[in-house]
C-alpha cells in the first residue's frame, strides 16, 4: 500500500515538474525494489516503512556532515529530501506519550525483568519500533529504569 503511494507520487512529481521530490522518490523505490531482489519476495508495509526510516537516518547523517563542512547548499537540499521523506512516515510519539509507554511495557513485563533485566530492551523496541526512534527508545528507558 505505502510503496503504491510512493509509486503515485512519483508519477505526480514527474508530471508537476517537481525534480527534487522525484529524485527522492526514485531513491526510495530503488531502495525498495534492491530489498526485493535480496528478499526474493515483495516486501510489507513495515519492510517498506524500515527502508524509509533508513533513508531518514542517512540524511539526517548527511545534514550534520554538510553542516560540519560548511555546505549550505547540501545542507539546505537534504533538509527538503528529509521534508519529503517525513511525509510518509507516521508521526513519532511526543516524550510524553513514550514516557507513558515504556512505563506500562516495564510495568507489564516485570517477571520478564527480573529473569533478565536487558529484556526490556527488546521488549520495547519490539512494541515501539515504529512509534518512535530507536535513540529515544533509549533515552526513555534509561530516564526510568
């Protein structure tokens, strides 16, 4: 469904004349498409949505090295890149909300907990995996273990 998307707002960019967006959406249906030939099977929503957040993370990666550098030509283009790529992600939890999350996934699982305490991890990145970043994941169980 969400690589169908992709595809339709490729189709709108070429015709709008948008190259920036077209390019970005070329990247990530050629990301897609390289997942299905390793896969040898079409991928899922969530597989689509993981080679998404790949591509989120790489230019989140280049925005602070071209900022580092002093480009702000590169800086400024792979922050539209990063524009666009948002729009077909879910909207990421606030801290609140992930606070209360983990919270009732510690709560929940305590006899998980005290066989292994590392187990949370799992758990937690298991449920909140596509609510929110791995990094702040992180951050949250550390603030309240």
């Amino acid at each position: 469904m969400l690589y169908e998307q992709l595809q339709a707002e490729q189709i709108i960019a070429l015709k709008s004349k948008d190259t920036l967006k077209l390019q970005t959406i070329r990247g990530i249906i050629a990301l897609i498409k390289n997942k299905e030939i390793e896969k040898k099977a079409p991928l899922n929503d969530e597989e689509v949505l993981g080679v998404i957040k790949k591509t989120k993370k790489e230019l989140l990666e280049s925005i602070e090295s071209f900022t580092k550098g002093g480009r702000a030509d590169l800086t400024e283009e792979s922050q539209k890149q990063l524009t666009i790529v948002n729009a077909y992600l879910p909207p990421e939890m606030t801290d609140e909300e992930l606070n209360k999350a983990v919270t009732a996934l510690i709560e929940g699982n305590k006899e998980a907990i005290a066989k292994n305490p590392k187990a949370i991890i799992g758990i937690c990145m298991k449920e909140l995996k596509n609510k929110a970043e791995s990094s702040r994941i992180m951050a949250a169980l550390q603030k309240l273990q």
